[in-house]
C-alpha cells in the first residue's frame, strides 16, 4: 500500500505521520506492506521542533525532505490522509481508486510562549499523531484481511 500524508506546508504534521507509519512498518507492527510519503500544497521546509520531537519518541525523521504535492505522488497514492482542515478543504480532486481520510491535528508551529511550551506542544502533536497513525493502520490490516 502506497500511503500519502498530505499538510498544508509539509513541514510538521505530515513530516511526523511520515515518520511514525515509517517507524511502525520497519517494526513489523503492522503487516501492511507500506511505502510512505508526505507532502504539503506548499513546501515549506522541514520544521527543526518536528524533528527534535520526533527524536525524543526514537525516531528520525531528520532525513525526510518536504515536498509540494504533484501528479506523480498522487498517481503513487493508494491511499491520501489529510492531517490538517486546510489540507482537506483543498486537496485537489482524486482519482476513485484512492482512498482519502482526514486525521485531523492542531499546529505545532503555530504555538506561542517560551521554549518549553512549544516543545510542550510539538510533543503532544507528535503523540497524537503517533496515536492516531497507529490505530489508522491498526483498521487498515482489519479491513484488508
């Protein structure tokens, strides 16, 4: 399964789904056969607290890069999860064949106040979305068996 994570800028939240579907594959937690990829409508760079909160959880996104969705991804897709309202609200018309589901989750890079409060909230989002990715592909194995 050909699995696509889409954000507005591919910066955080797509980055982080990306990287706990990655995590939970290589781990064999799921039986899945998974390819992932994230993209935004915009590309606005990998986002360093995204990075620094996915490290605290063990897993390196470092690597990933942030890329503006195109044609070729979408012909890639089985399967397109929006992770922000603004992604969904815009995501561009898919073919039939993709499945499309919206996860939902606020925007760390949009947190104010000292230091620690934001990496407060870049760690929250990533244990949502690490929650929410892994009962996502929990359903996904139930469904295909």
């Amino acid at each position: 399964m050909n699995l696509l994570f889409l954000c507005t800028g591919n910066s955080c939240r797509s980055q982080m789904a990306e990287g706990w579907a990655r995590h939970f594959a290589d781990k064999s937690i799921s039986p899945l056969q998974l390819e992932v990829r994230s993209a935004g409508l915009e590309a606005h760079g990998l986002n360093s607290r995204a990075v620094q909160a996915m490290a605290r959880q063990g897993v390196d996104i470092s690597q990933q890069t942030s890329d503006e969705l195109n044609d070729e991804m979408i012909d890639w897709a089985d399967m397109v999860v929006t992770v922000c309202s603004h992604a969904d609200a815009n995501c561009p018309l898919l073919p039939a064949r993709i499945n499309k589901r919206h996860l939902p989750f606020d925007d760390p890079a949009t947190a104010t106040g000292s230091d620690e409060d934001i990496d407060r909230k870049f760690d929250e989002v990533c244990r949502q979305i690490r929650d929410s990715v892994l009962i996502m592909l929990t359903d996904l194995t139930y469904e295909l068996v």
